[in-house]
C-alpha cells in the first residue's frame, strides 16, 4: 500500500453519523495536543483513534520531549539557554532541508510550551542526568539529547541540555500520554476509540468536509465543520512506503514504530491533494553508548580511517555511516577503554596489533596503523585536529584492539520516518503548487518533521506537540 488514498465527496455521503467543529485522527502525542488546542479555541472537537485506546508511539516512547530556550528545568540545573542559541543548534543540525520558520517558532515558543505541558499534569523532576542521549534509567528531568555538546555544534551555539523527560525511570512516553489524554479527557471532547479512518470526504469546492471510519467493520461518518486534523504517525511499518521512499531505513534491524505506523495519514492527506516531501528521511540511530567510555575510540570505515567524532549524538553516527561509509564501520578500542556497550554489539576482531586489526577487518594494509599513528600523535596532546573530538575523550590507543561491530546490515541499528505531509507553521497541508489543501491539517509525524535529517532525540514529540497545537489553533479558528 503505497498510493494515496481516494476520496469520498461529500455528495455521496447520504447521512453524516456524526458531527463536530473540528476531527482530530489519531490520538498519539500530536493528536492530543491539537485536540486540547482546538478545544481550548472553543471547537467542539471529536478525536477518533483506531486503537481501542489513545497513546500510540508516543505511549511506547522514551519520552523525551526537545524543549529550550532557558526552562525552568534548564535553570535549575545549571544551563543557561536561550532562544536563539536553541535556534542556532537547530539550524546547524537540522540538515540543509531544514524550515527556519518553524524552528525559529520552535525555538521561541519552547519556554511557552514547557509551561503548557506543565500546565496540562506532565511532571519534570529538575535533576540533569549525565550518562544518557535518551531516556535515563531514573526518573531525572534533563539530558543531552543530541549532539550539542559536540564539535561541530558546540561552537556554534552555546550548548545546553535540551532532552526534558517526564518524571518516571525508564521510558517516560507512557506517563507523557497519560497526562495528555487524562487533560483531554477533562475538556468536552469526545474521544471515539477503535475507529479507523479509512479516508477523508472532500466537498464540491476541494475543501476536506469530514471522515469515513470503520468500526469494528461498520462504516460511520464525521462531518468537520471547520477542519480535519491529520496526527495518524508515520510510515516506518508500512513496508511498500518504506521500500518505495526510504529504503535506506529498512537496512536498520529495529523499525521504531506501532501499528499506526503505515502510512495511512500520509496517504490520506496526499489523496486530498497535499504533497509529502523528505520521504527518504528518517531517524538513523546507532546507539555506542553508554558506557561513555567507549568514547574514547575510534570508528574506522573500511578503508580503516576515521570519518566522524566519536563524542557525536547516536543519530549522527546513524547517518554518517549509513549515507557516507556505505553502511560500514568498527568501533575500535583497547584495553583502557574497554566496556561491552548496553546495546549489545559483537566483537568481530581483536589483535595485538593494528595489522591483526587490518587483517581480520579485510583494511587496507597499513591504513588503520596510519589512522592510530595519527590519532595518537595528536591525542596525547588532547587535540584532534581531523575531527575535533572533545579533549575529555582523547588518550593515545595501545595494543590490543578489539573492535565492535557498526555495520548496518549485521549490527543494530534503529529507525523511523520523518518524511510527510508538507505543512504551513500552523499545520496547513500544502499542495505541489504551494497553496493548501482546504480543511486540512497534519501534525506529528504524519507530517514532514523539523529534523531532516540531523535529528535529536525528542524532537519528534516536541514537533509533535508544539505544532500539533498550532494545527488545533488554526482549525478551530
Ligand atoms: C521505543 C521508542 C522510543 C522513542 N523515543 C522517543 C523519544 O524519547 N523522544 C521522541 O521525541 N521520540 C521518540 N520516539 C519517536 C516518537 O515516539 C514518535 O515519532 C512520535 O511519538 C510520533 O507521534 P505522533 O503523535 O505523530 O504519532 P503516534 O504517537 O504514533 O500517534 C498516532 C496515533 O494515530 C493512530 N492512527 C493511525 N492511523 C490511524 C487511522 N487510520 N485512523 C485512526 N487512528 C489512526 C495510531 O493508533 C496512534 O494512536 C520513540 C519511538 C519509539 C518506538
């Protein structure tokens, strides 16, 4: 399944089951914030979800929500973060198809945003923890969540801890959605659960007047007197879409995505006319750490050279060696930085020497010895003047070796889509010619996400939350 959807028109439609200002398809963390907005607008606003309950990805996540510009959190914990330096990072991370409009909103509303989150019962514990990328083991609020601290982004912007997770140890994507759906669930609106939307109804002018569903095999309808707002996830399941778009990401041994994952949101809104753009991007992560130690490495690729800095975000490790080393890489340590990485990842050589490593590798001769010559040269000054990995995570390599597997057709790798719905900064879907598809909106990742690619971990429920109530906003209006 990987063409859009047809359209009903609305003359065929005998009698409307049902009825509401504005319908919100999918109740993931996009789909409640636009619900709660456009009912906070005044709508009157029905949420269908096709699971017998909401959550969806976002439930199942780590919950870790991309949010800055100086919180209360941030303070709290020591960061002094600004608006535009938030906006700096992202700019220079977001890859070259970023929208400066909307990560400048981004950036600008985020203490705003922080503050409604609060507002809506999602409780931070204002506690920074320092071993992560992703969601802490504890139930710590603050954590480095992308490559801020890295070269080259930490001279670029100031860094700062952006990653805020609601408070619970471990993945915090269910306490997320709890509190959301708990403060939807206290507003007027109706939440119809196992209802599928099967595809939007379009009236004689183009713009969207509604939803066909399917309950439990049954038909049913909704008419949207103001809007239809489109938060139904990603594509990462949908196997066609992925093979047709983003085969890249079909490489990576875990697809990070449920049910609701295939596509259909997109598929729905493309039917209606909207384009889909930056299908083939996606979130590529290859997790090292932790043990943060192993930082103290080398990744080599097959020609036994280094590429990238080893201190960088496990998203940009992704995508290095998937689009620049054709997919292959070994973390390279010795004994003093020794520790099996939590994701497990296979020893695939050890030596007592860089030939051995060279050897058992298939590397050129000579290369990986020239790569540690030179590493250690520099490294026992604390200087890496090839990649500008931080002085913390310098030392000179000694035999032996032992190097660990990153190649992405036999390690692990993790990823999803952040291709969609091309949106204006208020969730407007945008057809081919630039204009918009009338009564229609996206949010989330049914829509095109603020990273892509340079993604960081979080940004996918923070787009998703941010412009999920922008989109509810506008529909209501
Ligand atoms: C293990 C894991 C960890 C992650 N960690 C993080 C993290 O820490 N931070 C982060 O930002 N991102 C993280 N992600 C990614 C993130 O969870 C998703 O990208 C994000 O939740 C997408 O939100 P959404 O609202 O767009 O979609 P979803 O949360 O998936 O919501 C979409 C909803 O729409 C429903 N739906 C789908 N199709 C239909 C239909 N036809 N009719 C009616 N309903 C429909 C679905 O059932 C679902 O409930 C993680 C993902 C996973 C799996």
């Amino acid at each position: 399944m990987s063409k859009p959807f047809e359209v009903r028109r609305a003359r065929d439609v005998a009698r409307w089951s049902n009825e509401a200002d504005v319908v919100v398809v999918g109740l993931g963390c996009a789909g409640a914030s636009a619900a709660l907005e456009a009912g906070s607008a005044g709508a009157d606003v029905v949420v269908v979800e096709r699971g017998s309950a909401g959550g969806g990805t976002s439930a199942m996540s780590g919950g870790v929500i991309y949010l800055g510009g100086g919180t209360p959190i941030q303070k709290q914990c020591g960061f002094d973060d600004t608006p535009e330096e938030m906006f700096k990072y992202l700019m220079a991370s977001c890859g070259q198809h970023r929208d400066e409009v909307k990560i400048r909103a981004f950036s600008e509303d985020s203490v705003a945003h922080y503050h409604w989150l609060v507002a809506q019962g999602v409780p931070f514990k204002p506690v920074f923890y320092p071993h992560y990328s992703g969601e802490p083991p504890t139930d710590d609020g603050l954590v480095f969540s992308g490559s801020e601290n890295a070269y080259p982004y930490k001279d670029i912007a100031r860094p700062a801890a952006r990653g805020h997770v609601p408070q619970i140890p471990g993945k915090a994507g269910g306490l997320l959605m709890e509190k959301l759906i708990a403060s939807l669930e206290r507003t007027s609106a109706r939440i119809l659960t196992d209802m599928r939307c099967e595809t939007l109804v379009v009236g004689e002018d183009g713009a969207v007047a509604g939803v066909v569903l399917k309950h439990f095999g049954e038909e049913t309808t909704v008419r949207a007197r103001k809007g239809v707002i489109l938060t139904a996830g990603g594509f990462i399941l949908n196997r066609d879409m992925v093979a047709v778009h983003a085969p890249d990401l079909a490489r990576c041994q875990f697809l990070v995505g449920s049910d609701g994952d295939d596509g259909a949101g997109i598929l729905m809104g493309m039917g209606a006319g909207g384009l889909a753009i930056n299908m083939s991007m996606g979130s590529i992560s290859l997790p090292i750490i932790p043990p943060k130690k192993v930082q103290f490495g080398v990744m080599i690729n097959a020609q036994g050279q280094r590429f990238v800095n080893e201190d960088s975000y496990y998203g940009r490790l992704g995508e290095y060696v998937m689009y620049r080393q054709e997919g292959r890489a070994w973390l390279v340590l010795d004994e003093k930085c020794f520790e099996r990485p939590e994701v497990p990842r296979e020893i695939v050589a050890v030596g007592e020497s860089t030939a051995e490593i060279e050897s058992a590798l298939k590397l050129p001769a000579g290369s990986f010895a020239a790569t540690v010559e030179l590493y250690n040269r520099h490294a026992e000054r604390g200087e890496d003047p090839l990649f500008h990995k931080s002085r913390e995570w310098l030392a000179p390599l000694e035999p032996p070796f032992a190097a660990l597997d990153c190649c992405v057709d036999t390690s692990f790798y993790a990823s999803f889509t952040l291709g969609g719905l091309r949106t204006t900064i208020d969730g407007e879907v945008m057809t081919p010619e630039g204009g918009i598809v009338p009564g229609l909106y996206a949010a989330g990742r049914t829509s095109a996400g603020l990273a892509a690619p340079g993604y960081s971990s979080g940004i996918s429920l923070g787009d998703g939350s941010y412009f999920g109530r922008r989109a509810g906003r506008r529909a209501a209006r």
